[in-house]
C-alpha cells in the first residue's frame, strides 16, 4: 500500500548520510594511491609570458611531471567551448580562443599556467613554488563598460557582442507621447557561489577506458568534450558523479582542471585527483551578476505602463565560459517584463571582456537579474509617481482572463492569477499593521522599510529527460534518472513520485544518477528543470511498466483485460478479492524468463517550460547612526503548482532567499587596480550568516500549469529571483525620506551611512 502521495512532506532520506558523515564526495570516492595535482596560476592580472621555467618543479622530491602547454601539443586540444550569442543584425559575438593552460599570455589572475603532479598534495603544492615564471605586465581593462585596454584582438574596445530586442522606434514614439517618465541606474553587483563544496574531479584509465569523476551537474556533455579534446571515442569516456555538495550553475559546465587531470591520468597510466582550494575556487570558479543597467518606464496619464526601455552592460570576465554571452540577453529576455502588461520595449545588452574571472550562471542565470531590473523600477517608479508600490503593480499586471498571456518577449505564460498570489501575500505579511512596526523601530532609533518584489520565473533546459525503471535480483527497484542532485533531495522526490505513481515500496526504491554508463543521456540539472522533467518522465514510465505487467497480470489471474484495475501496486479484478501485486509479478517474470518486463527505459518530453511566480514581502532595518541594514521579516507567496514535497520546496525557497539575500546585504567582489582578487577570502568576503537571516514565512497557492501532465512549475530559483528586489526595495523605503534616492546592491554598514551622509544637508537645507 502506498506511504504516502502528492504534497506529503517525507524527510529527506539521503540526509540521514549526510549527516551522519557517510556522504560520498569526490574527496571521499578518490582511487586510493592517486596522484596529485596542483596548479601554478597566473599571479597578474594581464600579462605576457616572457619566461616559464618548471625544471625546479620537475626536481622536487614525489614530483612525477609538470605539463605546460607545450606538452599538451598533439595530445589535448588546448582549447575551452563554448557558447557564443547570435546576434540580430547577423553573425555572433566574439570568439577569442581560451587555453586550458596559458600559451603565451595570460588575461586574469589565477589564470592555470601549468600544472604539477606528484605523490602527495604537499609534494604537488611544493613543485607549484618551484615554478619560475616572468611576465611583461599589461593595462588591464575592469570597468564594467566597453573600452579600455585591449583584451583580445577579436574584441576591439573590448566589446564581445551588441545584442538588442524589441522595436526601438516604436519603444521612443511611446516615451515621447508619455505622461510621465521615469529613469533608474543599477548596479547588479558581482559575487562569487562559494558552494559548500568546493570544484574537484580525479580520473583513471580502467581497462583502456577512461572514468571521469566530477562534481557537477551532468555528466553527458562532460563526456563528449572530454573524447573530443582527448580524441577518444565516447565509448571509451565514462563520467561519474557521485554526491555533490552545492553547484547553483556554477558547477554546470566544464573547467580546465578537468581536461588537464584526464590529460595527466592518461599519459601516466595512474589515477590523478584534483580539489580545489577555498581560496583557489574563490579564484577560479565562474562568477555571478555583474551587471550595469539603465532602466527606463512610460507610463499615460492613469498610471499605466505604456512601454519600457533597458539597456545593460554585462561583464563577461576575460574570456568566453560556457553560456556568459547568453546569460544576460536570452535567458534575462525571458521574463525581462516580469508580471506587467506592456507589449512595447526595447531590451539592449553589450557584453564586455575584463581581466577577471569568467561570469556564467548563478542561481537563477538571467532571471533574478531581470526581475531585480523591472522590480527596482516599478517601485522607484511608484515613488516618483506619488502612488502606492502595491497599486502600481496591481494596476499593471497582466490579468486573469489574459491568460494564456504572450508576453513581450513572445514567451506564452500558460497561467496565473497574480491578484490572487498579491492578496495572499498581503494578508500573511501583514502590511496593515506595518505602520506600526515602523512606529515602534521609529521608538528605538530605527529606520523601518517594506519592500515587494513580485517576480515571475522562466524554467530552462531540455523539455526531455530520461528514466529506467529496473527490477534488481536482490529485491530492490533501481530507478535511473538523467537529472543530477546537488543537495536538492532528488533521491527523496524521486523515490516519492515513483512510489505514488506505481505504488512501489518506498524502502525498496534504489536512486541511481549521475553514471554516463548506466544511463543513456539525461539533462542534467540547471534552470529549476529537474523536478518538472524528471518528475513527469517517471511518471509516464511508470505507465508504461505498468501497461508491459498488465499482460502477464491477466495470465496469472487468468482474466482479461477489461476487467483487470490497477491501484496502489496492485493489479486487482474488478469486482472480486483476486489480486497480484507488481512486486510480485516482478518475481514471476523472472522465474519465466521474461526479463524484458524487468527493465522499462523511456525517454519523456513535456510540451513546454512552466512560468512559476510570487510575491516577496521584505522588512529591512536601517540604523541610521552606523548604517547597518538588517532584513527583519520576510514573507513569500509562490505559485509553483503542483507540489510533491512541500518541506522540500520550502527548503529550495529558503536557500534561494539566503542567496539573494547575501547578495542585496554583503556579498561584494572587489578587485584591486591591478586585477587582483581583494575578496578572495571569508576573511575579506561577506557571506551571510545566521544572524543575516531574518525567519522564511512560506505559503503557497496552487494553479496548476498546462504545460505538463502533472501541473508542477519548478522552485529551485526562485527564492533567488524574488529576494533581491524585496530586500533593496525594502531598504529604499526606509531612508526614502531621509533624502536617499538610490541604493545599490550590497546595502554594507558603511555604504548605507554614507548615502545618509550624503543626502543630510540637502534634507537640512529643505
């Protein structure tokens, strides 16, 4: 009989190994006796490379090799994919070549150079100091804006691409013939992930074949550019990944670590490990945001949004990563509107090259930057329209009977009721008695404000994926999935839904991912897509195993068809007591001989991608003698649709919030004038803490999308797309006042206090 069904909170099951030290990390699973690797990294900013000397290296004590590029010649294409943007007048954006390891010169610091393998991590560390390099110290270009000192020759003033949408005349008519106008600066700040875990990988050759343990977040597309840069057939590449702790996308495409460690484990014939340190990754790991908009709003007499005007600046970091060029134009395109009912706009992107790190997704890819965009500029706009935020927004949503709604950006948002999400989140938030609370911080010397983002999220990937059911001989049903879990409770949701679906003991339902050898080809997880495409493949193999069963179910009750009903694992004939469970018939097909009813595999694609959404109610605190800004309540509403795991969801939302949160509050990179990483330490880099964090009140309303048979919409980003906007707009309010007309993302102490500086003697000369 069936535990339980859709929306049950069951505990996370894979937590009970986390927790209890049983975790299986890449640290944890590497072959025993591997080698070491370590990486000599560029220690400026923009430089050429007039001299790299490693035969020190080579003498140090359990050193085993050092590769530079030259010695990857012929062996391993040295050389990074990636994605380039197509642009609208034709042709695409820049496409500077990026080594894996440097070659001539080198374009940010921390930049691989070469890299040492030894016996030991400390022998490794010791070659990496051996390393004798010089360079010729080049201008280096940081400024988030197109000019500056040239990076690459393919990109003049630095420029990788010019991107736009929408119809710039018809965008300027509408300004011109507006009754109001109102224009907004930001500053999307740059952060760093900082997973819990930090990027590793080790590789081995196992009978002529290479395996490939990563971190990451799919292991498909891992595999093919592994037998493309090393020349190997597909077949012969296995990638694993075993349990991972944190990617948020940063962990979504490759590094050059990977290919130099298969390179290594290869050429050697013995296992090779790599695992970065904080401060390596802190370095290296691709960054998120970095961001520089104009945002623009026409509204008629009555307050209506008549078109808007947006044009961003997006830092790329010195090279091409995997998806950079897109980020900040496709994907923020997608909902770069959010919930408003405005049909003319004009959306443009320039994408620079700097001498920094890579910038490629984070939490959210596009869309919490999007949101942050139309959500700070609906409020600022309410403000200097002298109406209520709330209103504005409810005047100009896109309304019930609009749906199903084609957006500006010519996405088709299924369903919603936005009203509906807004009055739910107006109750638990409690606005009404906000004067109050603002009354009393008033008592205490507080500045008190409240803020609202409501934010509409677009899920990407692959519409499909794929999943096998499998009976096993010890009992146990292994369900393989081509989705990836970072810690999101894949092995719990997953379980559960194969379980309500088939009505398969829970217990006995054995969690496979992450094994290009087992599993055919997955998408792997990224844009909020696992539950939704993982969640309705199991669904629809599960109907097919079932369908398979039917057939021997009718032989062993010996009943047709029609009259055979199966419920809760059970094959039952109708109108009697005679029945036959499916694990059962699982053990008569393998004591026939009918192994084919053992295994279903099935690949399943939804018709499109769900449009979740909600309101997010933040209440900030400002004191204004120190400038330390605290968020002291918060209440979100979400529409993700049907949901199987509520505790799992709210958990999602939870984190998401924490990292939007870190954002808007401390999280800041810095780089000195010379390129160098000032924040490359939790000494120098802000995370949140649980003192940042005020208490999560989460709620739910339920509207089913269309876009899949079983109406769920997805979560995973969407705490991080509502909580910018909230908290910054929250902290507005609070010293709007006070004469402080912008505030910029993150709200630091001494940031705050300045900008209340600032504006004070203006407010006394008023």
């Amino acid at each position: 009989m069936k535990q339980f069904g859709i929306h049950q909170p069951a505990k996370r099951r894979e937590d009970v190994r986390f927790l209890t030290g049983a975790g299986r990390y890449i640290d944890d699973i590497a072959p025993e006796g591997a080698l070491h690797m370590a990486f000599f990294r560029a220690p400026v900013a923009h430089g050429v490379i007039t001299a790299l000397d490693v035969s020190g290296a080579r003498a140090v004590p359990g050193v085993v090799a050092v590769y530079t590029a030259a010695d990857l010649e012929g062996k391993l294409e040295n050389a990074m994919d990636f994605g380039t943007l197509a642009l609208p007048g034709g042709g695409r954006g820049a496409a500077p070549r990026r080594p894996m390891l440097a070659e001539d010169r080198v374009r940010f610091a921390g930049e691989a150079i070469a890299a040492v393998v030894a016996e030991t991590r400390a022998a490794a560390l010791d070659g990496v100091e051996a390393i004798l390099a010089e360079f010729d110290s080049l201008p280096v270009h940081l400024e988030t804006a197109v000019g500056g000192p040239t990076i690459h020759p393919e990109a003049p003033d630095n420029l990788a691409y010019d991107w736009h949408y929408g119809d710039a005349e018809a965008t300027d008519a509408a300004f011109a013939a507006a009754a109001r106008t109102v224009r907004l600066e930001l500053v999307d700040n740059r952060i760093i992930c900082n997973a819990m875990e930090p990027r590793g990988c080790f590789s081995e050759m196992v009978d002529g074949r290479l395996h490939h343990a990563v971190n990451g977040q799919g292991v498909w597309g891992t595999r093919d550019a592994l037998a493309g840069k090393l020349g190997m057939d597909p077949a012969d590449v296995r990638v694993t990944t075993p349990d991972v702790g944190g990617g948020f996308g940063m962990k979504g495409m490759d590094y050059p670590e990977q290919f130099v460690v298969s390179f290594a484990a290869r050429e050697l014939d013995r296992p090779v490990r790599w695992m970065a340190e904080r401060g390596e990754s802190m370095l290296t790991d691709n960054g998120g945001r970095d961001v520089v908009t104009v945002a623009e709003a026409a509204f008629d007499a009555d307050h209506r949004l008549q078109a808007v005007r947006i044009q961003s600046v997006s830092n790329l970091g010195a090279y091409n990563s995997a998806e950079g060029q897109s980020i900040q134009s496709k994907l923020a395109l997608k909902v770069v509107t959010g919930v408003y009912d405005v049909q003319v706009g004009f959306f443009g992107v320039k994408g620079v090259y700097t001498n920094t790190t890579q910038i490629d997704a984070y939490r959210g890819a596009g869309r919490p930057e999007a949101i942050y965009v139309i959500e700070r500029l609906m409020d600022t706009s309410a403000r200097e329209l002298g109406v209520d935020p709330i209103e504005l927004r409810r005047l100009n949503f896109v309304k019930r009977e609009q749906f199903p709604y084609r957006s500006f950006s010519g996405e088709t948002y299924d369903v919603g009721d936005f009203n509906r999400v807004l009055d739910r989140a107006i109750q638990e938030a409690d606005v009404a008695g906000f004067a109050a609370r603002r009354a009393e911080s008033a008592r205490r010397g507080k500045l008190r404000g409240l803020g609202l983002s409501f934010y509409i999220e677009s899920i990407l990937g692959a519409k499909n994926e794929s999943t096998k059911i499998e009976f096993a001989e010890d009992g146990m049903v292994n369900l393989y999935a081509g989705t990836q879990s970072n810690g999101q409770g894949h092995e719990t949701v997953f379980a559960q839904m194969l379980h309500e679906r088939a009505g398969i003991p829970f217990e006995k339902i054995r969690y496979i991912q992450g094994d290009s050898d087992l599993i055919a080809h997955g998408g792997g997880t990224g844009g909020s897509r696992s539950g939704t495409t993982q969640g309705n493949s199991i669904n629809a193999t599960s109907d097919l195993m079932i369908r398979k069963f039917k057939a021997l179910a009718e032989e062993e009750l010996e009943v047709a068809s029609p009259d055979i009903v199966f419920e809760d694992g059970v094959f039952s004939v109708a109108g009697t007591d005679r029945s036959i469970g499916l694990m059962d018939l699982a053990d008569i097909a393998r004591a026939k001989g009918k192994t084919d009813l053992l295994v279903t595999d099935h690949e399943h694609r939804i018709r499109a991608g769900a449009f979740p959404y909600g309101a997010h109610f933040a209440e900030v605190e400002v004191d204004p003698d120190t400038g330390i800004t605290q968020c002291v309540k918060y209440t979100v509403v979400d529409d993700f649709g049907v949901l199987m795991n509520p505790m799992i969801v709210e958990g999602q939302v939870h984190g998401g919030v924490a990292q939007g949160l870190g954002q808007a509050m401390c999280e800041h990179v810095v780089y000195d004038e010379s390129g160098q990483l000032l924040t490359g330490t939790f000494m120098d880099y802000a995370m949140p803490r649980a003192y940042d964090m005020p208490g999560i009140a989460f709620h739910t309303e339920l509207i089913p999308t269309t876009t899949n048979e079983i109406g769920m919409k997805g979560c995973g980003e969407a705490g991080t797309v509502g909580a910018m906007a909230a908290v910054t707009n929250a902290a507005l309010d609070a010293v709007w006042a006070e004469g402080v007309h912008r505030v910029d993302m993150p709200l630091t102490p001494l940031r705050m206090w300045g900008w209340l500086q600032d504006a004070a003697p203006k407010m006394a000369a008023e």
